[in-house]
C-alpha cells in the first residue's frame, strides 16, 4: 500500500513537472549550449565551436588591449585581498561569493602578488631580465592571458547554459552504460571530454570544477576526468602539427593522439595516486546526481524526465546570469593571477635552467631503445611539457627527423596536465589533486602514451 502511495506521488510530480513551459525551458537552453560548447563548426580554415568563434572575434578587437586591462585586473586582486582580509568591508564579508574570492590563504596572496608583480614587469620592461623575457614572462602576458581571458569570459557567461538545463542530465543518463564500465565514470563526464575536445582544455576543467562543487562528481571522479579527459582541442593540435613542420600529417598525428589518449585513460583511473581518491562528494553539498534508470522506464524516457526536471528549477533569468558573471569574475580574480605567476616561473625554469635537461636524461636510453632517432635532443621534450603544452614543440622544432617530431608532438598532447593552465585551475579548484599528484599522472601518461605513439608513428613513417 505504501509503495503505490509513493508511486502516485511521484507520478503526480512528475505530471506537475512534465509542462510544456519546463519542457521548452529544457529544450532552448540546451540546443544553444549545445551548438556554443559540442557542436563544431567551420571557421577561418579551422574547426573550432561556437564560443571559440565568439572568443576569436572578441580577441580581434580587444587583443591590444587586454595585457593591461587584465594587469590592472591582476593588481586589483590584490588590493581587494589584502582589503578583505584587514579592513573586511560589509560588502565583501556578508557575500560568501566576494568572502571566498577575496579572503585568501597567505600563500595565494602571495601568488598575486606575484602575478601582479610579474604583469608590471612585462608591461613596463622592469626588473630581472629573464621574468620579462619574450618567452617567458611576455609569452604569458601576450600570448597566453589574453587567450584564456577572452575564452573563459565566453566560456563563464554561457556554462550555465550547459549545466542549469538539464543537458548534463540528459547526455549522463544516456550515456552512463559506457562512460560507467570503461571509464569508472557518469556519463555526463562525456560532456567535459567534448566540450574540450571541439573548444579547449581549459573549458572542460572548468565545468568539471563547477560539476564536483556542485555535488555531480565524486572526489575520484573529478580528479580523473580533470587528468584524463581535458584533451587538446583540433584548433590546438592544429597549430601544434603546423608549428612543428607536419601539417600535411595531420590526419595521421591526431589519431594518433586519440587513441594513446584513450588507452591513458582506462588505465590511469585504475592505478594509484587517483585509483586512492576517495570516491565521496564535495561535503557542503553531498551527492546530488542520479543516472540510475528505475525498472519499466526507458533509457531516453528518464533521461529526457530528468532533464526536465532539472530544467524547472530555474525560476529567473537573472540568477542564471548572476552566476555566468560569478564565473568569471571568479576566473579573472583568482585564476588568471596565478597563470600569470606559477606560468612565468614554469617558463622561467625551462628557458632558463638546466633543470628539465637534467631530469630527461633516463628517457635517452628509452627513447634510442624505441628507435627515436636524434633521442638525445628529444629527451627534454618528454618533460617540458609539465612547464606548458606548447614547450616539447619549440624544442622539437629544430630536429630534422620528421618520426622524432610526430613523436614530440604527439605526446605533448596526451600528457595533458601542464602547469601555465591547467594544473594552476587544479591546484586553485577544490578536487582533491596536489602538485606531487599533478607530476605523477602527468609521468604515467607520458609513460603509458610513449610507447603506443611511437609504434604508430613506426607505422606510418615506415
């Protein structure tokens, strides 16, 4: 008697739910979340997606611009933090969005400070050479700040649009018998694994941040998807390959890319330090996704009631705003600060210290054990790109073995964690991941992917 009580409870939910308004509201959203952040599209000769598109033609008007506007941006976080923390305005204490934006650690104060510090530097030309230096310092400020400022202000206003109705719900409930036992993962993780894929890795950490705050992944969960499933965009693999004199073996080397990537990323899940995560959710939310498909209900048919319901929890157009601005505010405050600091000295350490030379010596035996041929001028690629993505290129650009370039390439693209981006997002964010984690899972995708891409590479060089 009880069980048909709850029953027709639910099925009267449900009828109050299922409205034609809620329907639309699931409907309109998604279909534009969905063309912005997962549906390529053809660009100026490349492919790329909607909020690239938008970032691209903002970063064509405005790129001049942004190195100071995000300067006095990064020395404004540091005089709203030391403000925050001594004289703790009203405004800022009775806000819990301002309070944990601005009242911060001693140690990332310190870190924009620094950011701050550094962005002066390149600007105005001042200070230690080798900070403002073209490849280290103003790679960051000029190349790197204005790229991430302009993707994640597109990319922060519209993620509600892919996370507030009901999309994530509808593709994780559709996708979970494949994501669940190949992965260990929800099926909404494939939207993260799309959406950085067609945009930018970058983008794909993000809302997997929001997804773990929010209570849709487990610490485990997060930890792997932001490891394993932040992939390099087209767009980037193409300027990679053509950067590296390869462009004609596109085709080839993103395969390539797909498939060690791929493999990296059953197995890594699966070993420590992430198989040891703990597999609960972020604690002042607690669980709150649901995949699981009740008997007699088709697949799709939860999946779409899901959505729904997901979707009439928005009740105003302003709140959906409010957060996309939250978003990047919060980006534009406490990210970028740090691309700015940890970025430069990443930079700093590869140009300008033997350091990676010396840690890439055992992968000379390895590399020349695999039949790589120039391994010795190869080996420091195998680690720089910890430092950042684009790094194993510049060192692989001056070899003349075309099988020893695809290689360099390759593996650049599927270590994934790199430290001027997306190692600073997760080491800010609240996953659990440490830097000595961040070195570890970055070794064993460069382990597990090195062999898998130089026996492709044998193959189609042969």
């Amino acid at each position: 008697m009880e069980a048909k009580k709850k029953q027709m409870e639910f099925v009267v939910e449900q009828q109050e739910v299922m409205t034609t308004i809620n329907k639309m509201k699931f409907i309109i959203p998604s279909l534009f979340g969905l063309f912005l952040f997962l549906v390529p599209v053809p660009y100026d000769g490349k492919w790329t997606i909607g909020v690239g598109i938008l970032a691209e033609l903002f970063l064509g008007v405005f790129a001049p611009f942004i190195p100071q506007f995000m300067t006095v941006v990064l020395v404004l976080s540091v005089v709203l933090s030391v403000v925050a923390k001594l004289a703790k305005p009203t405004w800022i204490k009775d806000s819990d969005f301002f309070n944990s934006l601005f009242d911060v650690g001693a140690f990332w104060l310190s870190m924009r400070v620094l950011g701050a510090l550094f962005a002066l530097m390149v600007l105005y030309g001042f200070g230690p050479g080798f900070i403002w230096d073209d490849y280290t310092g103003g790679v960051v400020l000029y190349d790197l700040v204005p790229v991430l400022t302009t993707w994640f202000l597109f990319a922060g206003l519209l993620m509600p649009l892919l996370l507030q109705f009901g999309l994530m719900d509808f593709i994780g409930t559709t996708v979970r018998k494949v994501m669940r036992p190949l992965f260990k993962l929800p099926g909404r993780s494939s939207i993260d694994a799309a959406a950085s894929w067609m945009g930018s890795g970058t983008v794909g950490v993000l809302i997997t941040t929001k997804q773990y705050e929010e209570g849709y992944y487990t610490k485990r969960e997060a930890a792997v998807i932001a490891t394993n499933f932040s992939v390099a965009s087209i767009a980037f693999s193409l300027v990679v390959i053509s950067f590296i004199g390869l462009d004609h073996m596109f085709v080839q080397f993103y395969f390539t890319v797909i498939v060690a990537g791929l493999i990296a990323a059953i197995i890594c899940p699966r070993i420590p330090p992430l198989s040891r995560k703990e597999d609960t959710y972020y604690e002042p939310v607690g669980k709150q996704i649901s995949e699981e498909v009740p008997e007699g209900v088709s697949r799709r048919r939860w999946a779409y009631e899901k959505a729904v319901s997901k979707a009439s929890e928005v009740k105003s157009a302003g709140f959906v705003v409010k957060q996309g601005f939250q978003n990047v505010l919060d980006i534009w405050f406490g990210l970028i600060p740090l691309v700015m600091a940890l970025g430069t000295i990443a930079l700093v350490i590869a140009e300008f210290t033997p350091i990676f030379n010396f840690i890439s010596y055992p992968f000379i035996p390895i590399l020349e054990l695999l039949r790589i041929p120039e391994a010795a001028q190869a080996a420091p690629a195998m680690l720089v790109g910890f430092a950042d993505m684009f790094l194993p290129a510049v060192v692989g650009s001056g070899i003349e073995s075309e099988l020893t370039r695809f290689v360099i390439a390759a593996i650049s693209l599927t270590q994934l964690v790199y430290m001027s981006e997306i190692g600073i997002l997760l080491l800010r964010s609240k996953i659990p991941l440490s830097l000595l984690d961040l070195f570890i899972v970055f070794l064993q995708r460069t382990i597990i992917t090195l062999p898998i891409i130089v026996f492709m590479a044998h193959f189609f060089f042969f």
